[in-house]
C-alpha cells in the first residue's frame, strides 16, 4: 500500500481555500494551541476531564471507574498501537479486553462518539485503531458493566472515543513522520466554520513493516465532521469516516527460534485486508427542562482474513445502530429514558485451510445478531453530599445463521447502582452495584468447524468501592472491585488428527468453547500523580492488581483438564506497573520517560511451572517541542529492546508472541 500524497495535497488546498466564524462549543484544550504544558500531561487532570461526561453527568461524579486521556495527551503519544496511550489506564489486560484476559469475547465495547464501532459482541481494545487516530478529541474509558446507558455485556468497560469538534478559527495542519521498521505516516485535516456550518476534514496514510519477515501493518483513512445549528437549541453533526487497511501478523515463535533469527517470518497468526466505511446523522435539541438526542449509524466492513484457527474467509458486514434518548431535568435530580438497536448481517464465504487465493470451493453462510435495548436511569443529590444513580437497562438479543433452522434468542435485565459521597470538595467516596449479561457470540455458536448451538449465557454480578480526589499537590483516584461471572464460557485449544494433503497423518489445530467454569474476576485499580507548586516536572504512577480465578471449573472435553478450580485464568499477572515522569526544561519542550513492567503469569490453564513467564521491561522515551505554528517530535519506544510480548504454553513447549524491538521515529507537523 503507497501513501497517496496527491489527495493529501487536495486536501491541504481545501484548507487553504477555508475561512469564516465558529459557533460551536469547544473544549478548554481547543482554545490553546499550547500542548506542552504540565498540567496536561495527566490522566486525572481537569484538562482531560471537564468536558467528559455521561447522560449530562460528569464522569467524575458518577460512581464509575473512569479515566480520560485528553487531546494534548494524544498529540504527545501519536500511538500506532493503543497500548502506547492504555498503558497509562489501570486495568488493561495482556489479551483484548479491560480487566479480563479472555481474547475469545468482547468484555470491552470501543465506541465513537457513543456508539460501538462494530457489533458489541466484536469490540477489543485494539480495535481502538480503527478509529482515525488524528481526529480525537479525547478517549473515556469505563470500567465494568456500571452503567444502563451502554451495553449489558462490558463487564470489562467501555471505551469511548469523541471525535474532534469544529475549531474557533480556520486552520489547517499537515505532517510527516518517519522511523525504524519503514514507518512512514503523513496526514492533513483541516476545520472552520462557514457561515452557520462548522467542519472538520482529516486524511492520512501510514505504512509500517515491523521486525518479522512479511509482516505489515498498512492503511489508508479519512473523516469529515459537518456541525449544524440551525437555531439556538438544536445541533446536527454528521460525520463520515473510511478506512483501508493491510494487515499481516506473523504467529508466536520459540526461545530458540527467538535466539536464531527474531526477524523470521514463522507461521501466520493472521492477515487481513479490509475496508470500512460509516456515516452517521446525531441531533441534539433542548427543551424547557431537558434534553432529546438521537444518532444513526450505517457501517458496512468488508474484510478477506485468514488465521491459524480456521481457513481463509471473505466477509461483509452491514449493521445499522441507532440511539433515542431523553434527559428531563428536575430540581434536584434528572430522569433518562432511552432506547437502542445494532441490527447487523455477516455474508461470509469459507475456504478450506491452506486456501489463500480463495480460488477453491467455498461454503457460504450468513449471520445475523439484532439487539433490541431499552433503559432507564434516574440520579438524585439526596443532600449536598449524597448523589444515588439508579438503572436498569434490558435487552434482547437474536442470532441467526443461515447453517442451523432455528435462531438462538436471549433476553436480560441488568440493575445498576450507583452512590457517592462527597467527603470534601475535592475528595470523593463512592460505590457501585451493577449486573451483566453475555450472550454467546456467532463464533462460539455457529463456527462452521466448531460451533456450540447448546451454550448457556454469561451473568456478572459487580461490585466496586473507590476514592478520588486530591491533596495539596498530589492526584489519586483509586478502586477496587470484584465481579463474579458465572456459565463462564470458556474457549481452549486443542489437536485433533487429520489426514493431510500428502494423505498422511496430520495434526490440526481447533478451537473449543463451553460453559465450563465460573469464575472471580477482582483487583485493585490506582493511579497518583504529583505535580509540585511552581514546579516543571511531573510524576505519574499506573498500578493495577488482579486476582482472577476459577470458582469452580468442569470440563467434560476429551483431552482437557478436568478441574481448574482455584487456577489463575492465564495471562492474568498480579501486577501491572507504568511509571511516568515528565519535564518542561524549556519553554514549548517536553521530555517524558516511562517505564512499563509486569510481573509474572501462567502461559496456561493449569498453572504449569513451566508456563511461568515475566514480560521483559519497557522504556519509552519521548521529546515533543513546539515553537511558533512548528511541532517536532523524536520518540524511542521500548529502549530496552524487550521482544517476547505475550507468552502461550501448550503440547510442552512455550511460545511467544513478539513485537518490534528498539524502535526510533521522529517528525513535524506545521499548523497555519
């Protein structure tokens, strides 16, 4: 994939052509064109933090574990992987979700602007870069099913990402970065207000190779924002976005393989080529004593992909969501009602194994998944220091193949509870009571090879107690909870004996999910920061502690384990540590050093001492400095050339996946 400079260029005379007012609301971070400053170089500061809120409450007054990472933080980061910028987020996990190592579920729901970027039963935390990394005004990430205004089945969280408004003035940026492993990303966006109507445009391109032989990660993306108001009281902001994108991860590799050669290309893990587009329509008008908001959302995906698991398969999605919702304030309270709907179609085409051209013969099928939910949620101040939020949010869900007759349906309603306590006005108790409900997905159910039509769904129960506030000169905001799932839905991997291309005796890989076990899912989450008075540094410290067990396990499969009660869910270390420290030396110049360690886990399910494994540290350093309408910026991440990512222990032996090593890369960007 080359990097198209032409439109880029289109787009930079589209900038230039732009002129007029604004009259939209901007954020405190959008009317400084400062971003090295060290009250922005936070997770808990009211830069990030002011404009972030949920059904008109701000996040840090609900009884929710939430974090916000703000726009200055995002400039300074320039992330390819979102790991770079939830490092800093207390509960990120080694696998796909918030809080639960489990990478064959969707605990974590990735949304844009509050609606999920794909079906809630397909989010990750990766899929985070799917979004245009150059078109955020922020990222909130919540933690745990707390909340009826999102779905019932983020028993990790949600993340969600708001897209950038309309600026005060005309302006346009345009700029190029380039690094180690042939990383290249170039981008332009541009916005205004002309007339009544403000505009945002975004286009950018990134190629990237990586360490491994035959990996790449390649895209191509553009987003535009147009923001009406059409009277004082109603906004209309539409917004389209498309993506392009190339993908080849190469799989895990052994010690010795590592010791050989850690460039090779060893087996495929998996490779995608997909394009996503989406538009969408959101109307906000205000009333005598509310507020009424709806959004729609048309997203079609189509994607050729192929991994380990499974053979190749060409799929296109198509879905629809839509949000209603109403806000009715009262004297001292307010009332929300409200109603969503996902209405998604997969039309996949299934290849045998070993088929990359596609050029055999396929079975075809279709999936559906429609999800019906409906809401409510009241929030009092009971007196100047008690507020209580009070939820309940029931869905329906449906699955469909077109491989079975009948259609699997599920129905769930899940209460939320939330109280907090204002110990002071900067100090504040909390504590939250919330239920979840998941649903098993399309996969586990109708996977061509390996589908389990006769799985149960999973319930949460939630609990979490947490403090946040300051003290002089440091930040806290610090919780710990625990949420117990049972009708676990357990995925492991098993070999079976196949006969081969040559017709011989073969083994191949497989995929197998049950509702074996239940299991407890607690920790405690924390994060400080200290910022002297008058001072010119700032420190910062992430820590996360788990404790995830089974309760109980049962495992009829042969060739499983029979009992895993009282085992650590794998890949679930107890600690997680990321230690930031960060300098002003000079006016406009920034220098942050971070550090990021684990301790050890279990590569498998039974706990073997020999799948003990402790992650390598990392260190990343990064320089930003900004003068005039110049940034520049050298980064090098992972100065301790740690490789050994991820670690898997099966058939006795230990596999590891890796990530690029010691890795430099420097820019500008030019704003006018």
């Amino acid at each position: 994939m080359t990097i198209k400079l032409n439109l880029i260029a289109s787009a930079i005379l589209l900038g230039l052509s732009s002129n007029g007012i604004f009259a939209n609301e901007i954020s405190e971070t959008e009317k400084t064109n400062t971003y090295n400053t060290i009250e922005s170089i936070t997770v808990l500061g009211k830069s990030n933090t002011q404009d972030a809120d949920l059904g008109g409450i701000s996040l840090k007054e609900l009884a929710i574990n939430s974090h916000v990472v703000g726009r200055a933080e995002m400039e300074r980061l320039r992330f390819v992987d979102p790991d770079e910028f939830l490092d800093r987020i207390p509960g990120e996990t080694q696998v796909r979700n918030l809080r639960i190592p489990d990478g064959g579920k969707s605990y974590t729901i990735p949304m844009l602007d509050g609606v999920p970027l794909e079906s809630p039963y397909e989010g990750a935390t990766q899929r985070l870069d799917r979004t245009n990394t150059s078109d955020i005004q922020r990222v909130e990430v919540l933690k745990g099913p707390a909340s009826a205004l999102y779905a019932n089945n983020a028993f990790g969280g949600v993340i969600n990402v708001v897209s950038r408004d309309a600026p005060k003035k005309p302006e346009t940026k345009i700029s190029l970065e380039a690094g180690d492993f042939n990383r290249l990303r170039a981008g332009v966006n541009t916005g205004g207000t002309v007339n009544n109507v403000g505009y945002f445009f975004d286009l950018n391109a990134r190629q990237l190779n990586g360490l491994r032989d035959q990996a790449k990660s390649d895209r191509q993306q553009a987003s535009g924002k147009l923001i009406f108001n059409p009277t004082d009281i109603t906004k209309i902001s539409t917004r389209f976005e498309y993506l392009d994108e190339d993908v080849n991860a190469r799989g895990d590799l052994t010690a010795e393989e590592l010791k050989q050669d850690p460039t090779q290309a060893g087996g495929l893990s998996s490779s995608t080529d997909l394009s996503q587009s989406a538009v969408s329509i959101k109307v906000e008008h205000l009333l005598e004593s509310g507020k009424i908001e709806g959004n729609l959302v048309r997203r079609e995906k189509d994607t050729v992909g192929e991994s380990r698991f499974r053979g190749p398969q060409d799929e296109n999605d198509l879905a629809y969501s839509g949000k209603l919702m109403y806000l009715h304030d009262l004297e001292n309270s307010n009332i929300i009602v409200g109603l969503d709907r996902y209405d998604g179609t997969q039309d996949t085409k299934q290849f045998e194994r070993g088929d990359s051209s596609l050029s055999g013969t396929y079975t075809p099928f279709e999936n559906g998944l429609t999800i019906n939910a409906y809401f409510g949620q009241y929030q009092i101040d009971a007196t100047d220091k008690v507020s209580i939020t009070a939820g309940l949010r029931k869905e329906d869900i449906k699955l469909t193949s077109s491989l079975y007759s009948q259609a699997a349906n599920f129905s769930d309603v899940s209460p939320k509870l939330g109280i907090t306590y204002q110990l002071s006005p900067d100090n504040m108790l909390w504590l939250g009571l919330s239920e979840g409900f998941y649903a098993p997905n399309m996969d586990h159910l109708f996977d061509l090879e390996d589908g389990n039509p006769d799985l149960k769904p999973e319930e949460a129960r939630n609990i979490e107690i947490g403090l946040r506030g300051n003290w002089n000169n440091w930040h806290y905001d610090t919780s710990i909870y625990q949420n117990t799932i049972t009708n676990y839905l357990v995925t492991q991997e098993f070999v079976r004996q196949v006969i081969g291309e040559d017709g011989e005796n073969a083994e191949q890989e497989y995929e197998l999910t049950t509702n074996a076990g239940a299991v407890n899912i607690s920790g405690i989450e924390t994060v400080i920061e200290y910022t002297p008075k008058n001072a010119v540094w700032r420190a910062g410290l992430t820590h996360t502690y788990t404790d995830n067990t089974y309760d109980s396990f049962v495992q009829s499969t042969p060739g499983a384990a029979d009992d895993l009660t009282g085992k650590v869910l794998r890949r679930s270390p107890d600690h997680h540590l990321n230690v930031r420290i960060a300098w002003l030396p000079l006016d406009g110049l920034s220098a942050e050093l971070e550090a990021d360690m684990y301790s050890h886990y279990f590569a498998d399910a039974i706990n073997s001492a020999e799948s003990k494994f402790t992650r390598g540290d990392r260190i990343n350093l990064r320089l930003n400095y900004e003068f005039d309408q110049w940034r520049v910026w050298l980064h090098g991440l992972n100065l301790t050339d740690t490789m050994e990512d991820r670690a898997t222990y099966s058939r006795g032996q230990m596999k590891f996946r890796t990530i690029d090593g010691r890795t430099f890369y420097a820019g500008a960007s030019y704003t006018f």
